[in-house]
C-alpha cells in the first residue's frame, strides 16, 4: 500500500523531531 501524502507529511515531522543523531548515524 501506498503513503498518502498527509502520511509522508505526518512521517517527516515526526523523524524531523528525533534527535539529529539518531537519525543521522554516519
């Protein structure tokens, strides 16, 4: 199934509002 673009939106807030560390492991 595919993400609505409401989904999406609502997806990069929430990753958007993690640590930057732990979404960025380089």
């Amino acid at each position: 199934r595919e993400f609505t673009r409401k989904e999406l939106k609502d997806i990069a807030a929430y990753i958007e509002s993690l640590p930057g560390d732990l979404v960025l492991k380089k």
